[in-house]
C-alpha cells in the first residue's frame, strides 16, 4: 500500500510540474511576442519619424531656396532701375 501512496504522489507531483512547466513555457512565448511587438512598433516610429523628418526639411530648404532666389531676382530688378 505505501508504495502505491508513493507513486500516487508521485504521479499527481510529475503532472503538478508539467503544468507548471507548460505554463512557464506560456509565459515565456508571451513575452517574446511582447517584446518582439515593442521592438516592431519602436522601429517603426523611428523610420517615420525620420521620413517626416526629411519631407519637412526638404520642404523647408525648398522654400528657403524659393525665397532666396525670389530676393535675388527682386534686387537685380530693383539694381537695374
């Protein structure tokens, strides 16, 4: 009879861990997409923060050229009267 006990007690331990193990191995999937996830979205930001960036610079160095060479076109005319 004891060694029944025993291997009743065993078994139900051997089924305990299993489930504890699965569900650490559950946990840890979890947090690999988590991470995986805040890595994808933090990357993605980084690349549109930069595009925007870019556009909004360039547009300002266009209007900047735009400008300077509207000046330069005003004081040559202005110079020739």
């Amino acid at each position: 009879m004891k060694k029944k006990r025993k291997k009743i007690k065993c078994s139900k331990l051997c089924f305990l861990k299993s489930n504890i193990y699965r569900y650490a191995k559950e946990v840890s999937h979890a947090i690999r997409y988590i991470a995986l996830l805040c890595v994808t979205f933090s990357t993605g930001a980084v690349i549109f923060g930069y595009l925007t960036f870019m556009s909004v610079s360039s547009i300002l160095f266009m209007s900047v050229s735009s400008v300077s060479t509207v000046l330069r076109v005003y004081s040559i005319i202005m110079h020739d009267f």
